[in-house]
C-alpha cells in the first residue's frame, strides 16, 4: 500500500497547539506578576487570567487532537499494511483527514481516537459520560455526529473528484466510522455506516463488487495526489 501524506499541514496543526499551550501560559504568568505588581488592575489581570487559560486548554485540545501519539495515521497505516500498492492512503487532504483510494472507488475513513462508551441507536450517537471524561471535557475533542460529517465530507469530495469527468459521472464513495482509542467500547444498532475498531479495518476494506476502469482509476489518482502536491 502507497501512504501519502501532508507534512505541511501536519506541522501547521502541531504548531498551532504548540502556540496556544505557550502562548496561554504566558498570558497566565502574566496575569500573576500584573496582579503582584499593579494591584489596582485586578481587572485587567483578571481578563488576562482568563485569556490564558483559554488559550492554554485550547492548546491541550489540540495537541490530543494532532500532537498525542499514537496518531490516527500511524493506526491506520499499520492496520493496512500489506494492501497493493493499488490501494492508496491518503492523509491530511482539505477533503477529508483520512481517504483510501482502492481499485473499487473511494472510502473515507473517519476516524475518533478517544476513550468511553459509545452508542448509536435511533439515529442518535452517544457517549456515556464519566468522571474521567467529565474532566477533560474542555482538552478533549467531542465525539459529535460522525454521520453528518462523512455526508458533507462525500458531496464535496464526489463534486471534486468528478471534475473533468462526463456531467453526472458519480464516483463510487464508502465511509467507515473508525474508533482507533484500544480503550473505546462501542455498541451500534443499524448504522448508516459500518462502525469498527481499528484491528478490524482491514476485513473491512471493500474488496467485491466492479472495479474501476483504468482511466477513472487514474484520474482518481490524479486529483488525489493534487490535493497533496497543491499544500506542499
């Protein structure tokens, strides 16, 4: 299997959590010494104070997002490994994090790196909330609607990919919901989308149905690599 990935914006997401929890901190520190030193701007420190946590928990949310091993791409490629090389990965993209070209079509891998109970029933995802999550409730990215994301994600990727081909061409897409964290417990009933952990992604990986023709397959290939040569 081929990996391609944007480094580019990789380091930007690292660096941008690396500015936050610094900057954030700074803020905080100087919240102290300006309360030390002039205490009659109690309300400017205050302001600062709160400033710099924000920024420092936003920096924390970002670095478990981006930063904290081990990453979503790592899990993804070692789980992978072994594909032909027909089976391209794509990570970082502006459509979509995780995206594997196969020679069947698309699919989209969503990925949710975080630790608890999920549930989805009635067309509604949960997650059982604990002591633990009720803690890092502000550091830590939400679960949301992984549903929603994958039907945006898929309109503006099939409207990308079809440019250049005949006018109603549709691009064969699939979605997999991936829960990458070895501490998630997940219980679905009827999914619009097939929900798995990440040890299972390769049983998963669609294998039957019509392959791609050549210049479909190509001209697949092609779109994907500029969205990673255009960031570099």
């Amino acid at each position: 299997m081929k990996t391609i990935i944007d480094r580019a914006a990789m380091r930007r997401r690292a660096s941008l959590a690396h500015t936050a929890s610094l900057g954030g901190l700074l803020i905080l520190l100087g919240s102290v010494a300006l309360n030390l030193w002039k205490p009659e701007m109690t309300w400017l420190s205050g302001i600062m104070l709160f400033a710099g946590g924000a920024g420092a928990m936003a920096g924390i949310y970002f670095a478990n997002r981006w930063v904290r091993k081990p990453r979503p791409e790592d899990i993804l490629d070692k789980a992978l490994k072994g594909f032909s090389d027909q089976h391209r990965l794509y990570h970082y993209t502006r459509y979509g994090d995780h995206l594997l070209l196969t020679p069947n079509g698309i699919v989209i891998l969503e990925t949710i790196n975080l630790e608890g109970q999920f549930s989805y029933q009635n067309g509604h995802w949960k997650q059982k909330m604990s002591m633990g999550r009720a803690l890092r409730f502000f550091v830590e990215e939400r679960l949301g609607d992984p549903n929603r994301r994958i039907q945006e994600q898929t309109g503006i990727l099939q409207e990308y990919l079809a440019e250049g081909l005949p006018s109603g061409t549709q691009i064969p897409i699939q979605a997999l919901v991936i829960f990458t964290h070895p501490m998630a417990e997940v219980k679905v009933e009827q999914p619009p989308f097939s929900v798995i952990t990440a040890e299972k992604l390769s049983k998963k990986v669609p294998h039957p149905g019509s392959k791609l023709p050549p210049e479909f397959y190509q001209h697949i290939k092609s779109r994907l690599d500029e969205l990673i040569n255009l960031a570099a």
